[in-house]
C-alpha cells in the first residue's frame, strides 16, 4: 500500500516551506503520497493546531504518518517525538501540539476551568501506546538547520518511517509526553452547561467544546453574547439568523445563515456559550 504522510503547520502557504519539506520526503520515499491537512493555522498556536488535528485523522487509512509542526521551540532542548498508536503514527515536537490525541488515548477527568490558558502537564502514556524520542541523527537530513527541523529533521524521519523502517531505530522509549489539558463543559449551581469556544472555521462558525452527548436533548436555548438561540437546527439553512447545530465533528456549533458568527456576535476562541435545558 502506498504510504500517507499528512501535514499540519503555521507555515502558511506564501513562503517555500511547505514545498522543502514535500521535497525532503519524496527524495527519500517517492512513492510516498501527502495530504495537507492545514497550513494556516495561527503562528505558534499549538492548541489550535491540537484541535485542527484531532478533527482529521481518524478519516485516513490505517498506518498513515501525521505531520504535525507548529514549533515555538525549534532549536530549544524541547524534545521531537514519534508517538505510535494502534491506526497511526504522530510525529511532532514535545509541546502540546497533540494534545487532543494523547487526551482521546490517555484520558483523564474533567478539571475545574481557570481564569488563564492552561500550562502544560507531563501525561503517562497507556500500556498499548508506544513512543520514540527522536535522537538518532542517521535519519535526519545534514546540515539541520535550527530553526527549521521540520525540513530537516521531522521530514525525513517521516520518509524512512513511510518506507518501514522499525520505530525504535530513531531513538529511545519514552513513557510520558506534555499536553495541554483539554477544557470540557461543566455545570454551574444553576444547573447551566458552560462551555467554550474551541475554535472559528473558515465561514466564521464557532466550534465549541460541547459535544453532541453533553447536551440534554434538542429543547435547549443556547446564550453566547447577549443573543439567544432557541433549539436545535440539523443543516445551517435551516433557520434564518444565528443557528446552534452539532457540526461534522461532533461538537456544537454557532452559525449565521449566509453570514459569519464569528463577527455579528463579535467573539474569540475562549468566549463562553451557555446552554439552558427546557
């Protein structure tokens, strides 16, 4: 079967580092085929690119490699990791950036929200989970640039892996790797669901941290800056105006008919959306 290789970075697309690294790869493994999964996400925003992430993978071909590079640290003591589950293999830099991933593996329970971004915590890794620190040198692309191991290191060692090489011949076991502890909707005294904005798509929709089995039924109304949202809609057209609907990725979602959300109702990733049961 031939490999896939998807890629997740801030890199953007004006500049010619996406085409470095595609070039690194296809040197070493032609045969190779990649995937953009998204290169806009927000510079060195790490949990955006968790999120986008965790959205994605589950729709690729068992074995597939992902790619993912959003790094405030390239060049720094941070580690470059390989993290193989039982469908696929995450590489990435040591920060955070899979989070959603580690937390879907390696759950753990629901914690109290804070007033500032969450720091990150050092997760013990399951029984079944397996992951490499990326140290062996014979696999990296020389000279390695310091502040490009995405082209230098991360790309190659993607290749040699897509061509079968065993995981632990780029570098020794590790047991733990840093996530961000991911936010989850809660109750407050009043009997509310209080959640988040997770994230703003391209149409200006807003995800939420609510999934589809949080919510209490369809009879709900929905309060996100001063407006309310009374039901459910299935499809975006169905409602004129703003709609709360459970999108393709399982969370509630916030959308304006022919409009962006995101801008009527002026808010960011982090706001809060209050659900009311009727």
């Amino acid at each position: 079967m031939v490999p896939v290789i998807t890629l997740t970075t801030d890199f953007g697309t004006s500049d010619a580092y996406i085409a470095s690294i595609k070039g690194v790869i296809l040197t070493i493994n032609r045969r190779a085929t990649i995937v953009d999964v998204c290169h806009s996400i927000e510079s060195q925003n790490t949990l955006q690119a968790a999120f986008i992430l965790s959205t994605a993978h589950h729709y690729f071909p068992e074995g597939t490699i992902h790619l993912a590079i959003v790094d405030p640290g390239v060049g720094s003591q941070r580690k470059a990791i390989i993290l193989k589950t039982s469908s696929a293999f995450f590489l990435a830099p040591d920060n955070g950036v899979l989070s959603y991933i580690i937390d879907e593996l390696c759950p753990t329970p629901a914690k109290p929200p804070t007033p500032t971004p969450p720091d990150l915590e050092q997760r013990k890794l399951n029984a079944d989970l397996e992951a490499v620190a990326i140290t062996n040198p014979d696999f990296w692309r020389q000279p390695v640039s310091d502040t490009f191991h995405g082209r230098d290191i991360f790309a190659p060692v993607a290749a040699h892996l897509s061509l079968g090489v065993s995981l632990h011949k780029f570098g020794e076991s590790i047991s733990c790797l840093y996530a961000f502890p991911i936010l989850r909707p809660y109750h407050d005294t009043e009997g509310n669901l209080l959640g988040r904005i997770l994230h703003i798509d391209n149409f200006g929709n807003l995800i939420t941290n609510i999934r589809s089995s949080d919510l209490p039924g369809e009879e709900i109304t929905v309060e996100i800056s001063n407006q309310h949202i009374h039901g459910l809609s299935h499809f975006y057209s169905q409602t004129n105006g703003l709609a709360a609907l459970i999108g393709s990725s399982g969370y509630l979602e916030i959308a304006l008919k022919n409009g962006n959300a995101a801008a009527f109702l002026n808010t960011s990733v982090g706001d809060e959306i209050k659900l009311k049961g009727s």
